[in-house]
C-alpha cells in the first residue's frame, strides 16, 4: 500500500485500524528525513509501535513492511 496524501500521512497513519487494515509493505513519503535519523520521525516511531520495520529507501519513500510478513530470521 502506498501513503501520499500530500502532508497529511501521518494523520492517516495514525487514524488507521492496524488490527484490520495491515499490509504487508507499506510505501510512506517521509520528506526531509533520512536513515540516521528515522527514529525520531513521529510517522516511523508509529508504524514501529504497530511491528512495522524499515526494509529500504528511496529518495523521498521509505519502505516498511509487517514483521509477521517478512521475518528476519526466515
């Protein structure tokens, strides 16, 4: 699933019903954000309380994806 609403993804983010609505890979524009400091985003440290984790980046996109989807250690 991708998020681009334009400056509101957080607020979507947020508003979304984890237990119902849970892709496996989630594609969200974080602009002015980048690996090192991913952890203070508030829009990463939500999908993170709800077991999501970065796979990759591009420039603007960051991937995360469900930990029960995609194991690290399969």
């Amino acid at each position: 699933m991708t998020i681009d609403a334009e400056g509101f993804d957080h607020e979507i983010i947020i508003s979304n019903d984890w237990a119902l609505y849970r892709p496996r890979v989630l594609l969200v524009e974080l602009l002015n954000t980048d690996i090192q400091n991913l952890d203070t985003n508030p829009t990463a440290q939500v999908l993170k309380s709800h077991n999501y984790r970065i796979m990759a980046k591009s420039f603007n996109t960051f991937f995360f994806v469900a930990n029960e989807a995609f194991p690290q250690n399969a």
